[in-house]
C-alpha cells in the first residue's frame, strides 16, 4: 500500500489560493445548474384565464433547455463573472479559514481525532465570516441570473457585474449590495458547515475502512455526501435567500418567509432542490476533487511505495 508523505505544510495564502482556484473552476462548470436553480426558486405560477396555472419553468433538464432556447445557451452562463468574483472571496475564505479556525477551537495542543461538533463550529464561523464579505457578488450574481429575455431593443438592468456593483450602490445605496445578508449568512454558515464537516467526517471515516486511500474516488464519495448534507439542510434558507436577492419587495427575512408560506406553501422552500441537489453534488465533487489535487502542487505530496 502506498504511504502519502506530505513534504511541506502549506500557509494560509496557499491554501486560500488552493481553495479559490477549485471553487471558481467548480462555479464555471456548474452555473448552468444554479441559473436554472435560481429561475425555478423564484417563479410563480401564472394564471391560464380558467381558473387554472401554467409554470414556464419544468424541472432541471426543462429549465436549462427552456433558458437555451429562448435567450440563447450563453444565457446559462449569465451573472458568471459576479459568481467567479463570490467563489475567489467566499470560497477562498471559508476553505483557507477552516483548518486554522478549527486548531484555534480545539488549541494547538491538541492530539487526536477532533470532535464533530468543533468541525461543525469551526466551518459555521468561517461560512459567517466568508458571506459577510462577499455578499455583494452574491447579490449581483442572483440579479444577473434573475434577468430573463428582454424585448428587442430593451436593454438590461445591468450592462454587467462591475456595471451592476455600481448601479446598485447608486441608485439604492452602498448598504443595498448586503440586501439579504441575514438569510445570506444563515444559508452560508449552515451550508459550509454541512459541505466541510460532513466532507471531513466521511473522507476520515472512509480512510478508516481497510483497502481505501485518501484518492479521488474517497474525494468523489466524500463530496457527494456534502452536496446532499448541503442540499437537504440548506435548502429553505437558499430559497429565501434568492429571493430577496432577486425581488426587492420583500421587506425582511421573516415578510419573505411569510409570504412565501402564505401564498405558496411549505414545499415552496423546496423548490428547485432536485436543480440544487445536481447543482451542490456536482460541485462539492468538482470543487473538493480539484482541491486535493491542487493542494498537492503545494504541498509536494508524493507517493511513496
């Protein structure tokens, strides 16, 4: 059996550089999910004239193929840039702050296995602290997917993430780009600490089966176990979240959680979870995959047989 020796420790600023580059790589190959995510959490159904509703959005293949046919399939792309902007900042704090936040809960001293409980403070904290910072991308990010197809001639909201960064501030003041921040930091922390407690859980816990190594099928089990942690806890919250980002009508967490409640019921807070089930499982096994082997390069692991 091979023996992983790592050669070096890797700093913080590699690790956030290491956590950065995964998250964003992650991000780009995943949008198109999260946009048709973002669609079908935010439509409501329409009146057909009898009595009856229609939903334009059907479903995670339906989505991405109705956005593709009728705003073109750059479209599922949309709001990339903001989202590659929130994957550098959140995803490169939330990951780099784990492990040092996690030896600060449990001391320096500390010799064993950490407890679960400590894994899961430590990544609540780092997912607070990580959104409080990048929740203008995210805001951005959610109104550029928001857009559907303009007329002919109409432009958009927005020219682009820089341009809507700006209008933002302009036209609703500099605090508007931390619209949602409540649900945003309930979301972030509860996600991350889902995503990387429950990937540190089951990636120590494989390793401790006879005959398995710490190798990209462990990588790949351990991210899908954190998508569907992820997905199945942080779900409700995502819902609120986009939608406050994405409709500013709503005057606060608890009048976007009654509306909702009110006028379309509990399993309105699951909407899009199968889109968000693909979405997260698929990038948690992007992103954590992309991590080890990054990590790696900085490291200098080698094998060793």
């Amino acid at each position: 059996m091979a023996d992983l020796n790592p050669k070096s420790e890797i700093s913080f600023a590699e690790i956030f550089l290491c956590s950065a580059f995964a998250a964003c790589f992650a991000e780009f190959c995943t949008i198109p999910l999260d946009t048709a995510k973002v669609r079908l959490q935010l439509q409501r159904k329409a009146s057909t004239g009898d009595g009856g509703s229609i939903s334009k959005y059907r479903g995670l293949l339906g989505t991405v193929a109705t956005i593709a046919r009728e705003e073109g399939i750059t479209a599922l792309w949309k709001g990339i840039t903001a989202g590659l902007h929130r994957q550098f900042i959140y995803g490169g704090l939330r990951i780099g702050l784990y492990e040092p936040v996690k030896t600060f809960l449990v001391g320096s001293d500390f010799v064993g296995v950490i407890p679960l409980y400590q894994k899961i403070l430590a990544a609540l904290i780092t997912g607070a602290v990580a959104i409080t910072v990048a929740n203008p991308t995210d805001l951005v990010k959610v109104r550029l997917q928001a857009e559907g197809k303009l007329p002919v001639g109409v432009p958009g909201r927005y020219a682009g993430a820089l341009n809507a960064y700006f209008t933002i501030a302009k036209q609703e003041g500099l605090g508007a780009l931390w619209t949602g921040l409540g649900p945003n930091i309930a979301r972030n922390a509860i996600i991350n600490a889902a995503e990387l407690a429950s990937y540190d859980q089951v990636k120590q816990t494989i390793l401790q089966i006879p005959g398995f190594m710490d190798n990209a099928f462990t990588h790949l089990v351990a991210g899908l176990g954190a998508g569907l942690f992820a997905v199945c806890i942080g779900s409700p919250i995502d819902v609120m979240k986009s939608r406050m980002m994405g409709d500013s009508s709503y005057k606060s967490t608890l009048d976007c959680f009654i509306k909702t409640l009110k006028n379309e019921g509990f399993f309105a807070f699951y909407k899009g979870f199968l889109p968000n089930f693909g979405r997260l499982g698929s990038w948690n096994v992007i992103m954590f995959l992309t991590l080890e082997q990054v990590k790696r390069i900085f490291t200098r692991e080698m094998y060793n047989d």
